[in-house]
C-alpha cells in the first residue's frame, strides 16, 4: 500500500528544492509524476519556484473549490503524486490524497510549512499532520545558528506579529524568515 507523506519545515529549508528532485528522480527512471500547486500560492503563476532559482510548471494548480479525484483523473496515469506548498489544501483536499494513495496504490509526497508566522497551524498542514502515514521534519537553520522551526514575518524589513495568515512573499510586500524559538520570540513576539 502506498503512502501520505507530508514533509515540513519553517520557510527556507529547500521543500521545493527537494520536491523537483523527487520529480526528476521518478522520471529518471521513466515514471510519470503529477505536480499540484494550490493557486492561493500566486507566486510563479503556474509553477513551483524554489528559492535557489529552480522552476517547474505544476501538472494541476489547485484551487480551495476543486476535487482533487476530479483533477488527478484527468492526468491519466501516474506513478506519484507531488504537492508543493501543502499547507494551503483544505481539510477535505487533504483526505481525498490520503484515499487516493490507499486506494490507487500512489504515494502523495505533500510538502509545506506547519505553521503560520504566529505560530497557529494552517488547516491544510494541521489535517496532514493528523492523517499522514509518514512525517517527516526538513531541516533548516536560524541566523543564530540553531535549528529554525518558526517562520517570522517581515513587512519593510521589520518583524510583525499581525496581518492574514497568507501573504505570499515577493509579492504581497513581506519576506520571511526561519527563526529559532529563542530568535522568533526576541524579533517577532511583542513586548
């Protein structure tokens, strides 16, 4: 029986980096993959854009309204399905990955961030946790050094604690950055 695998991380440990070379690992070996994106992440329009400048144009960009089953069946067959930026599926998009790797015999690799840069679950991420076969944690580090599992919010270089859980980098005028829990609570938690 194949899998739901959701691999996490804070922003900046290379999810996206590592989702590409999944892709080219499955079709180095002639299998066919489908890529789903979730439109709420605009950034690169129709591809999945990794920081380091690697680019790949997603098989299905996903809205919240959307069935995944009615989507994947009109990708024919397919050996393994990857999602970047998981975090932005909802609840139910979640299940129906979870069914379809049972049932249809795929693995669903589901990459994206835990938590929001108040530290609050996003609910596609929160259900990836609950229902996931196999979890696991991509490493990133903070400016001090140690281990980043928090994602800080930047507006005009400075840190913010308030604003909508979504604001997508490069475009809605923020940045973020992986933070340590000591670094997240000295830079972005108010006094």
């Amino acid at each position: 029986m194949a899998k739901l695998y959701f691999r996490y991380s804070a922003m900046n440990s290379g999810k996206t980096t590592t989702l590409i070379q999944a892709a080219h690992n499955y079709e180095e070996r002639d299998m066919r993959v489908v890529i789903i994106k979730p439109a709420l992440d605009s950034k690169g329009t129709n591809k999945i854009v990794s920081r380091i400048g690697l680019k790949r144009t997603a098989d299905i960009v996903l809205t919240s309204t959307m069935s995944v089953v009615e989507a994947l069946a009109r990708c024919g067959k397919r050996d393994c399905v990857l999602i970047d930026e998981a975090q932005f599926l909802t609840p139910q998009q979640v299940d129906d990955l979870f069914w379809h790797a049972v049932l249809s015999d795929t693995p669903v690799l589901a990459y994206g961030l835990r938590t929001d840069f108040k530290m609050q679950g996003f609910p596609g991420a929160t259900r990836l946790l609950e229902i996931a076969h196999e979890l696991q944690e991509i490493k990133t580090i903070c400016r001090c050094g140690k281990k980043a599992i928090l994602n800080g919010r930047k507006r005009n270089g400075e840190f913010v604690s308030d604003g909508e859980q979504v604001a997508i980098d490069g475009r809605d005028s923020v940045d973020y950055e992986s933070l340590c829990a000591i670094c997240y609570r000295r830079f972005v938690m108010p006094s």
